[in-house]
C-alpha cells in the first residue's frame, strides 16, 4: 500500500501544478456567438462574427510647416545692413544673422546656381562692397533632421586665388520636427 500511495500523491501534485491546458480543455465559442452562427446558417446568410474594434493609435503630429524669409534693416551711420532670418508658423521667431557690407542681394535659384550654393538651400543672400571687393554669401538649409537649421556662410574675396567654401556659421535647434519652405 505505502508503495502505491507515493506515486500516487506524487501524480496528483504534479497534476495540480500543470498549468497548460489540454486540448480538450479548450473554450468552445460562446452561445451568443454559436446561436448568431446558428441563425444565419438557417437565414442562408452567413456572416462573421461581431469583433471588437481594435483601438484606435494616437499618431504622432506631423512636422510643422515653417516658412523662412530674410528681412534687412540698414545700419545707422554705416554702410551696412542687418539681416534678419524670420520663420513663421504656430509662432514668429526672428534671428538676427549679423552685419553684412552694402545692401545685400537675395538671391533666387539661377544666381544660387551661377554663385556655387549648397543643394537644398533654401533662402540665400549676398553681400557685397565694391569698393573693397569683399562680402559675404549666406545660405539657410534644413539640417541633418526635421528639428534643426543650418546657416551656412563663406566670405567673397575679388583678390582671392580660388573661391571659398561654404561653412557652417550656426546651427538652431527648432521647436520640434518642421517642414521649411521660402516664403512668396
């Protein structure tokens, strides 16, 4: 007897502590979906049935639409100009790029081309003093990411033996993932 009563015991509790279940222990579908199946197979009309709508993801906002101009203001008693770098879209922020010789010239896609600035600029300028034959040549791009905008700047020198290169001047750090387009 005591040699039964081990194995048995021992069977039970390792019954007890199986937690998968069996096939058999399955859960068959519930009535009201077994009588719904029940009803359109009578009616002819079998259709699947009513699931629960999955909920819904909040997705994440698109970037902001953000338009760049350049605005200019002349230098009291001096022969040079601020310029201004202004974006406008859920607010207004305006940076001030610094003094520039002369009055500076904005320029669109064929001078961009002709003069050598980077691709993807997307609003430009250039200054220049003749009488010097120095200036500077200014260029806005989108940065690496959607959240950040590089001001790319190289000096213009007449005597110089080659053109310089553009050079990262600043970079700014957006309020959040932006989509920049030139204003009209």
């Amino acid at each position: 007897m005591k040699r039964l009563f081990l194995p048995v015991l021992a069977a039970v509790v390792l019954a007890g502590c199986n937690q998968t279940s069996q096939p058999a222990e399955q859960p068959a579908a519930t009535t009201t979906d077994q009588t719904a199946l029940d009803t359109a197979a009578a009616d002819g009309t079998a259709t699947a049935p009513a699931t629960k709508e999955a909920p819904q993801l909040k997705t994440a906002p698109g970037p902001e639409a953000l338009t760049v101009s350049l605005r200019f203001k002349p230098v009291a008693g001096a022969l040079r100009t601020e310029a201004f770098l202004k974006l406008v879209g859920k607010e207004t922020k305006e940076i001030n790029l610094g003094s520039f010789p002369g009055k500076p010239d904005v320029v669109d896609a064929a001078k961009a081309e002709r003069a050598g600035y980077p691709q993807g600029w997307i609003v430009g300028f250039r200054s220049y003093e003749p009488g010097s034959g120095t200036g500077a040549d200014v260029a806005v791009l989108p940065g690496d990411d959607l959240s950040h905008l590089r001001i790319m700047q190289r000096r213009i020198d007449e005597s110089a033996s080659e053109p310089f290169t553009f050079q990262i001047a600043r970079e700014l750090a957006l309020a959040g993932p932006s989509k920049l387009t030139p204003a009209k």
